[in-house]
C-alpha cells in the first residue's frame, strides 16, 4: 500500500516552487488523482506532483 502526498507548484519555466504540502487518503494513484484535483490549490499553485512514498508518480497541471 502507498502513501499518497499531493505537493503544490508553481511552475515557471524551468523554476518549481514547492508551496505546500497535503496527505491524501486514497490508496490507488487515479484515486489520489482525483482527490488532489478535488481540492482547492494554493492561488500561486499551477501544478500538482502526487508522490507515494516520497516519490514522484505523475505531474498535473491545473486549469487557471
């Protein structure tokens, strides 16, 4: 079983700015994926990085 995180970006070219972190709850990466998508993002956030276990598993953009 995985642990989920979902890190909050700033994207800005080649510059990524970590703004914050959050555990997430589901056990599956699409699960994980749609339930950081679900929450509301930092107002500087543009991206999403899902990690398990202190790794990254995807990178999702986020609709301004």
């Amino acid at each position: 079983m995985s642990v989920f995180e979902a890190v909050f970006l700033k994207v800005d070219g080649l510059n990524e700015t970590e703004i914050e972190f959050r555990s997430l709850s589901a056990v599956l990466l699409d699960e994980a994926s749609d339930e950081a998508m679900k929450m509301v993002a930092p107002k500087e956030a543009n991206f999403i990085k899902i990690l398990a276990g202190g790794h990254m598993v995807c990178k999702i953009g986020i609709d301004l």
